[in-house]
C-alpha cells in the first residue's frame, strides 16, 4: 500500500509544478490569481493568503489555476478594463502564461534529472563490446559478431554502445560506418557498415545488444527473485539448466517462462547457492498483442559513473531532449497508424507504474518521475481542445485576426475538447483493467 502512497506524492508534485507555471507567470504579468487548486470539483481544503485562495479539491485528476476575467472571451466585457484581468493582457503575454506550465514540467524533469545524475552517477550498461548479435539484424547484416569491440563511429569514438543507437536516431536511415576490434590479445581491426532499420515508433533498430555479464544490480520488493533469494551482487551461473554467459541469455529465458517455476543457481562471495523463482507476466512488448512476457525482478549491475555540476547538467539536458523527440516521432507514428498502442496506458496504468519505480527504489522512482514530467511537457502543448496547446493555438488565431474569438466559439472548441478527452480516458481505463486481469 505504501507504494501506492508514493504513486499519489508523484502525481500530486507534477500537479504542483505544472500550475505553479500558470501561476509565477500570471502573478509576474500583474494578472490576479483567484484561485490555485489541486484537483477538481468541491473543494475539501482551502486556505486564502494575499487574495489567492489555494485549495485541495475532491477530485485529484489535475489542477487548475483561476484567473480574474479569464472565463470572458468576446471582448466585450469589463475584463479589458481590469488591470488585473487575464483577458486585458495582449495575446502574447497571455501566450507566455498558458505555456508557462508545460515549460515548468520540462525544467522540472531537467531538474530531477540533474539531481539524479549528480547523487547517484550516470548508469550505463556494459560498455561498447557487443554481446548478443540477433539473426538478419542490421548488425547480423553488417558482420558484427560477439564480443567484437566497437572503436568508432563515423568517427567519433566509442565508450558504450547506446552512442550508435543515438547516432543511428539523429541520422534515420543514414549508414554508419563501424570501426571494429575482434580478437584476444592481438586483436583484427575491422571496417565494418551498418544500415539501422527502425520499429514502429521510429526508434532505431540494430538488432545488437552490448555485453553485459549476468550480475544482479537491483532487486524488487516482494519480486520472485526477492522471494527466492537474489541479491545484488549476486552472479547468475545457470537458469534452468541452462548454462549463463550474459545478461541477455539470461533475460531470454525468463521472458519465455512466465508461470513455470525454473531454478536459479547463483555464486555469492564464492559460495554456489540455489533458489527456484516463477516469473510473472509483464509488460506487453510493442507489436506482441496478448503476449506478455515473464518476470523475475531484477535488473543487471549498473556502471555508474560520476560526473561534476555541470556535466551533471549538460547531460540532464540532452537525454531530456532526446526523449521529447522520441515521444515526439512516437505520437507521430501513432498518428499515421504505424505505431503499437500497446505501450499506452491510462491514470491506472501510471499508478502501476510508479508504484513499481518505487518498489525499486529512489534512483528509478526519480527517473520516472522526469519522464513522466516530460510526457506532461509534450502532450500539453499538442495543440488540441481543454489542453494547454489548444489555448495556445486560439491566441494564434486571436493574433492573426485581430479579435478574440466570441465565446460561443471558445464553448465549442472546449466541449469538442471534452467529448474527445472523455472518450480517450475511457478507453485507456478499460484497456488498463483489462490488463489487470
């Protein structure tokens, strides 16, 4: 239950930051803030300071921040005349208030992304020697093979192998071309090319994963591997009989697995130890329809490297970029029907899964948190009815015309808005029940 209670305080702090950039960027622009509530409908808890009344309201699925004469639209009424009115400000100032809250999400989760780094190091996983190399891939196609070493790309030197999977996201559908080390300790110096290819969210394809020896990082609360005895440090030797070289081989097996108990034999400060886990269906991976593969708990040994302040922050930035732009040819693809709606989820499914980042602990929880934060960034400022992109794109059409929309107008847009988003929720619920059973 305590998860939960952190899936609640995650949620409720995006709430906060989200409207306090309405709210800095209204009081900033002289405009009257009436009210600043976090949640809708009847408010349970109110309190007034400095003609702001701030209110919990009974319905946490969002907040809003009300603002004097922000309800007029057709410029007709007092509002112009009020100084403190959101209506008396030019269209770009009120531009600047509506876009202030998706703004704050983004340098929240910049922020949170910055705290992490910093506290904890930048994780990466192996290092740019390649492990598991799967048949017909782009990588299978351009000759790379297990344990090769991947020197440079275009170039560029390489110190893990997630550079080539960004390379290959900025350049889509350009050829890289690989310098390889092959061998022991003389090893061949290989020119290799490689031509990604790219799934149906437009995220790229190299069909490689790196190296990454089979030693237990995290573990999760309550999991099959906590029940059965996993922790970190701990360093897989077999999986149902299956002799272990890599953390890949080690997944594969869990993943074909769920329901079926399979033993697990491991080595611990030089002592082999046993123990028998039964993995649990997960998330449904893109394209795989009802399939779900299995689950033990476990993630591979980290290499956390630390960084200074301000590569702490350089870094922040440019992940939390990356990711809106994957979030941004995601929503695109789904757009043009070439993207899996598998990986969509509604209020329950976010609940779920934040519940699970704090099951593994502060690192992940935080992690997702900056995300999800960036997720509220990107879908804010699409520019569709109720959100806050849709505001945006009214006072473009408000700038272009030279009039404010009437407020029949405004009614309209805002109830085609509601009927969408209504429908859309009730489908992500159902969906989300559906995959609770």
């Amino acid at each position: 239950m305590i998860f939960y209670l952190y899936a609640a305080i995650l949620v409720g702090i995006l709430i906060v930051v989200h409207e306090l950039g309405h709210f800095i960027a209204a009081r900033a622009s002289g405009v009257t803030v009436e009210r600043f509530s976090i949640g809708f409908g009847p408010r349970i808890l109110k309190v007034t300071r400095g003609g702001t009344e701030y209110a919990i309201s009974l319905v946490p699925l969002g907040g809003y921040v009300k603002m004097a004469g922000q309800e007029l639209s057709d410029g007709s009424q007092a509002a112009d005349h009020d100084p403190g009115a959101f209506l008396s400000k030019p269209p770009g100032v009120r531009a600047i208030i509506v876009a202030a809250g998706p703004v704050m999400n983004f340098v929240w989760a910049v922020a949170v992304s910055f705290g992490v780094v910093w506290a904890f190091g930048l994780p990466t996983l192996g290092g740019p020697v390649v492990g598991t190399v799967e048949q017909g891939s782009p990588a299978h196609s351009a000759g790379l093979a297990w344990g090769d070493k991947i020197v440079s790309a275009d170039g560029a030197a390489v110190s893990d192998l997630t550079e080539v999977y960004e390379l290959a996201l900025e350049r889509p559908g350009e050829e890289i071309a690989l310098v390889v080390e092959r061998g022991g300790e003389s090893p061949e110096r290989l020119s290799l090319v490689l031509h990604p290819a790219a799934d149906s969210t437009g995220a790229p394809v190299l069909g490689m994963r790196s190296y990454v020896p089979p030693v237990i990082g995290d573990v999760m609360s309550r999991s099959p591997a906590d029940e059965a005895g996993l922790r970190r440090g701990d360093r897989v030797l077999s999986i149902a009989g299956a002799s272990i070289r890599d953390w890949a081989e080690l997944g594969d097996i869990v993943r074909g697995s769920v329901g079926e108990p399979i033993e697990i034999v491991w080595e611990r400060d030089g002592r082999v130890m046993r123990g028998t886990a039964v993995p649990e269906p997960g998330e449904a991976e893109a394209g795989d329809g009802a399939d779900r593969p299995g689950q033990i708990g476990v993630m591979s040994a980290w290499t956390l490297t630390r960084l200074g302040p301000w590569a702490s922050l350089t870094t922040a930035v440019r992940y939390s970029v990356l990711n809106v732009r994957l979030l941004g040819e995601f929503f695109w693809n789904l757009v043009r029907l070439k993207a899996s709606t598998e990986t969509l989820g509604g209020p329950i499914r976010v609940v779920q899964l934040a519940s699970e980042s704090a099951r593994w602990g502060p690192m992940y929880f935080l992690g997702f948190m900056s995300y999800l934060s960036l997720s509220l960034f990107f879908i804010n400022l699409l520019p569709l009815p109720v959100l806050d992109g849709g505001h945006l794109l009214l006072l473009g059409l408000e700038k272009v015309r030279r009039r404010r929309l009437t407020d029949r107008q405004v009614l309209v847009w805002q109830q085609i808005g509601l009927v969408f988003f209504g429908c859309l929720t009730a489908l992500l619920l159902v969906k989300d029940v559906m995959q609770l059973r």
